[in-house]
C-alpha cells in the first residue's frame, strides 16, 4: 500500500510588506483582500499543526496542489520555501503553483526556483536526483515512487485584475497525453495534480481553467487513475470520463484555514492506494483541524471507486465540508 497526501491553498501567512510601486499593480487589490478578510482565516497555527499531524500520520508522500503565496512577493516564496523544508524535502513532496503563485510575473530567481526541487522530474534510477540549477521548470513534470507515476502540471498564468483563470496550454496538454499513455502501458498508478478543478463545475469563467476540455479529452482518452487539485477551497470528488470507466478528481479545502465560514476549516486527505483485482483500490481519509484542540484529526472517509463510464462527466461531491 502507498498511502499519498494531498493539501492545497496554504497561502502561507507571512507579513505582507508592499512598496508604493508594488501596489499600482494587480498586488492592490490582493493586499487589500489580504488585510480586510484574508489575513482572519489563514493561519500559520493550523499550518504547524499540520506539519505535526503529517509527521504522525507519515505518509509515503506529499502533494500541495498550489496556492502557497498570496499576492506573489518575493518575501512570500522565500516563507513558503522555508514552510516547504518542514514537510519534507522534494523527494518526499511534490507541488504544483496555482494562480496565486502566478499572481504578478516575479523573476525565477524570487520565485519558482525557490521550490524548484519540489517541482523536478526523477533522474535516471534515482528519483532524489538534483533537478536543473536554472532556466524555465518543465511541465508536466513526472516522480515515479513504486507503481505510482506523479504527475505535475501548471495551470497557473499572470492574469488581469479580478480574474483567477488558468491555463494549461497546447503544449503541455500534448506531453501530458504522452505521458500518461506510458505510464499506463507500464500499469503504474497515476495520479494528476494541478490547481484549478478539472471540471467546470459552479466557478465563474474568470476562475475557470479555461481549456478543461482540452485536458478532459487527454483523461477520456488516455487515462489516469486520480487528479488532485485545489483553488476552490472545498471539498469535492467528481468523475472524469477515462477510457475504462470514471476517473476521480479530487479538492481539498485551504490547508490554513482557521474557521468555517462560507469555506469549511483546515483539511487534508489521505489516500491509500493498494492493487486490487480490478486494477486499484483508493481509501480516501480525511484530516480535519479542530480549532477547539488545536490539532487535526480523523474526519470521516469512503472508498473511492471507478464509476461507470458513459460517456459524460458525472458529479458528486463529497457534502461533509464543515
């Protein structure tokens, strides 16, 4: 059994030290959602409690699925890298950026490059291997553990003031497909990480990954056995139609989320994942942070079956979201 972690949106609390000229960019109307609403929910407590949980849970490995900065200030990569090192280093964590990461276009060298070994393909034989000391991170990006093939994508791109969209790209959707049909000639289990749902669902276009069907077309073609994402801070499950039956896609709420109100409270999932006679079985538990305890624990989980295929995209979400 290989038993996977999934959190997403930390949006890291650090201060938010913003310069005249950084607020006559899009980073204004960020700082000032930051400080009015913001700032109440997201709390580094409920992030070191995690790092704590995860260290009694131990899982084999851990996906953050983006969002770990707030308005994309070099400072912000810099905290967040040093959030990273507490859970792990890149051969035991995988991320993906969201479009917080993305929320301004910041230089490599203040940004991406700080995670860049969390974002970084196996080496030949050894999937510790030292990723490229510079130039632009490739994606989708692949980490082979066992029988699982971690694969991930960037959806996150600059986009306009009030806007939260994503894109994936022509290019990177081509390699994706590649990629998975590889992996599953080789029967690994593979599971998808990026940010934005992979399905439409309730978002409005301006928060949309406006080429979903260009990547549900790669899934109903190729395959895959699990997508992870976050940016909605819900809880979700959905079905992709695959070309054997429904593929899971997955959200997770805001891993530092301090209180439930209009989006539930700090949570993780849990996923077990073991061969079984039709292919894969996947447990799903969730972690849920209890604010009176101060800690996260045991909230509930289902089975996460294939769903039948049919040709359309089915939905059901996953209602336990206080």
């Amino acid at each position: 059994m290989f038993t996977l972690a999934h959190l997403s949106d930390p949006h890291v609390p650090s201060p938010l030290r913003v310069g005249v000229s950084a607020l006559a960019t899009k980073r204004a109307l960020g700082y000032w959602s930051w400080r009015r609403r913001r700032v109440y929910i997201h709390s580094i407590d409920v992030l070191e409690a995690l790092t704590r949980d995860l260290a009694e849970t131990v899982p084999d490995h851990v996906a953050v699925t983006g969002d770990l900065v707030n308005i994309s200030l070099p400072s912000e990569f810099a905290a967040a890298a040093r959030w990273l090192e507490t859970l792990g280093g890149g051969e035991r964590v995988s991320i993906v950026p969201g479009n917080h990461d993305a929320y301004v276009a910041v230089p490599l060298e203040q940004s991406w490059d700080l995670w860049r070994a969390y974002m970084a393909s196996d080496g030949p034989g050894d999937p510790a291997t030292a990723p490229a000391a510079s130039g632009p991170i490739p994606f989708p990006y692949v980490r082979r553990r066992g029988r699982i093939a971690i694969v991930g994508l960037c959806t996150a791109v600059p986009t306009p003031p009030g806007w939260a969209s994503g894109r994936l790209g022509r290019d990177q959707l081509e390699r994706l497909g590649g990629v998975l049909a590889a992996f599953g000639d080789a029967g690994m289990f593979r599971v998808v990480l990026l940010h934005h749902p992979p399905i439409e669902g309730d978002n409005p276009l301006r928060k949309r990954l406006t080429d979903a069907a260009d990547l549900q077309r790669v899934i109903a073609r190729h395959g895959a056995e699990l997508l992870l994402h976050g940016h909605d801070h819900r809880c979700s499950i959905r079905a992709m139609a695959g070309p054997a039956g429904g593929v899971p896609a997955v959200g997770v709420p805001s891993a530092s989320a301090s209180v439930a109100k209009t989006k539930p409270i700090g949570q993780y999932n849990l996923y077990d994942i073991s061969p079984s006679p039709r292919g894969w079985s996947i447990d799903l538990r969730v972690r849920r942070y209890d604010a009176t305890l101060g800690r996260f624990q045991e909230a509930g989980g289902q089975r996460v079956a294939p769903q039948p295929a049919d040709g359309a995209t089915m939905d059901a979400r996953v209602t336990a979201d206080a």
